[in-house]
C-alpha cells in the first residue's frame, strides 16, 4: 500500500502540473527539422519532453533493478554454498 502511494502521488502531481502548464501555454510553436516542419502547442512539445524523460529514466531504474537481483541470486547461491559445508 505504501508503495502504491510513493509512486502515485508524484504522478498525480506531476499530471496536475502538466495540466495547468498547458492549460496557460496555447501558444503554437514550429519545430523544423531536416526531413519535416511540425507546428505544435509549447504544452504538447513540453509533454512530450516529459514522457521523454518518464521513459529514460524508467529504462536506466529497470537496468539496474536487474543488475541488483541477479547479485542477489549469486549472492545467495554463495550463502547456501557456505551453509551446507
């Protein structure tokens, strides 16, 4: 349950804050690249940034969680290893 909160309630602020952000930025701003031009709000260049970083950062934490646990499994093999002798 505590988990649920520690990772919802920063969502749900960060959702609000994007909300309000966008709600005050209608303004239309043109990115051009080299294959294409793209007219887009200044709130929708910002989400995208936003989920941009979400996705970069979810990807590094799940590259390291699975670091961790595969040194947990080797760790415990080597504590039941010792155990048994």
């Amino acid at each position: 349950m505590i988990r649920f909160v520690f990772v919802s309630l920063p969502l749900l602020v960060l959702f609000l804050i994007a909300v309000f952000f966008g709600a005050l930025n209608k303004q239309v701003v043109t990115i051009d690249l080299f294959v294409a031009d793209f007219s887009l709000p200044v709130s929708g260049i910002a989400a995208g940034f936003l989920l941009l970083g979400f996705v970069i950062g979810l990807l590094s934490m799940a590259g390291r969680q699975v670091l961790l646990r595969s040194e947990n499994r080797k760790l415990r093999k080597q504590v039941i290893k010792t155990s048994q002798n």
